[in-house]
C-alpha cells in the first residue's frame, strides 16, 4: 500500500493513490489530464508538492500523522537531495508506469477529457464507497473496473447462453427430422 523512504535518517511512508493525486492537483492548479505530462518540465514547487502529498497520503494510510508542509519538504530536500529521486521512482513505480499501460488520460480526439469528478462517478457505479475509491491507486482502481466489467460481460454471456439454449430446446420439437 505505501512505501517507506528514508530522508535526512527518518522513514517517511510514502504513497501515490488517488487521493495523494487529488490534492497535488488541487494543491497546484493542475488538472487529471495534466498528469500524464508531470515529468516534462516539472518545477521545483511541483515536485515539492508530489512529495509533500505523497508522504501526506502515506502517512494517512500508515495511521501516522503528518505535519509538513511544502516549505518543510523543500528543507528536507535541501539536507537530501536524493530523496527526491527516491520519492520520484516510488512515483514512477506507483503511478507512471502503470497508468501508462492503460492508456493516457487524454481522451481521444471528440471524446469528452476524464475528469476526477468522472472517475468517481465510475467508481460510485461499481459499488465502491468515496473511502474505498480514495484509497486505490490508479492501477488498483483500473484492475478493480476491469474485473467488474469482466464478471459483468461474463454474466451476460451466460444468460444470452440460456436464452438460446430454451429457444433451441422449444423450436426442437417443431423441427421436421433431418433439418437443423
């Protein structure tokens, strides 16, 4: 569920689901569909705020309290300057690559842009309570959807099964021999 990285000697719990994303867009003005662009050209303020809410939604799901702020980050960051490599390669590992392997949040040309709002709707549609849906990753969430939808696809394939099996069965004794 999180990772720990050591900064400056102290382990802090680091996490990047859907609600550590959440408040990095809210935090910095960036939008779901920015997301999949956050490496090119990342600012120092950005990647401080990644952090911050990382180790924030870390800690929330450790059930360990957090009390930085982005100014508190950035010092660590001043005694550690490879924690931040650390923490971007948790990231990477959490988020990027497997989003990616999904598909970009950009929606196609025509097709409407996926928006948090969206997501949630989805996920509220699939059963999933709002604290439920907060704490999955991206490729948790995903692999959660496709399962529902499998099993859904699954089940209708089963019953278009039946259907045609009693259809089979009632039309048999009005067949003539030797006619399928």
């Amino acid at each position: 569920m999180y990772e720990l990285v050591i900064i400056n000697g102290k382990d802090y719990p680091v996490r990047f689901g859907m609600n550590s994303l959440r408040m990095f867009c809210k935090d910095t003005g960036r939008s779901l569909a920015d997301l999949d662009k956050l490496g090119e050209g990342m600012s120092l303020d950005d990647a401080c705020y990644l952090i911050l809410n990382g180790i924030k939604d870390g800690s929330r799901v450790s059930g360990q309290e957090c009390s930085l702020n982005v100014d508190d980050v950035a010092d660590l960051l001043d005694e550690d300057f490879e924690a931040l490599n650390r923490v971007l390669e948790i990231f990477s590992n959490q988020f990027s690559a497997k989003f990616e392997t999904e598909g970009n949040v950009k929606a196609p040309k025509g097709e409407e842009e996926v928006t948090w709002d969206k997501l949630e709707a989805v996920a509220y549609g699939l059963g999933l309570l709002p604290k439920d849906f907060w704490n999955l990753t991206f490729h948790e969430f995903l692999c959660t959807q496709k399962g529902i939808n499998d099993r859904f696809e699954l089940e209708q394939r089963q019953e278009w099964e039946r259907v045609r099996w009693l259809a089979c069965v009632n039309l048999q004794p009005h067949t003539k021999k030797g006619q399928n």
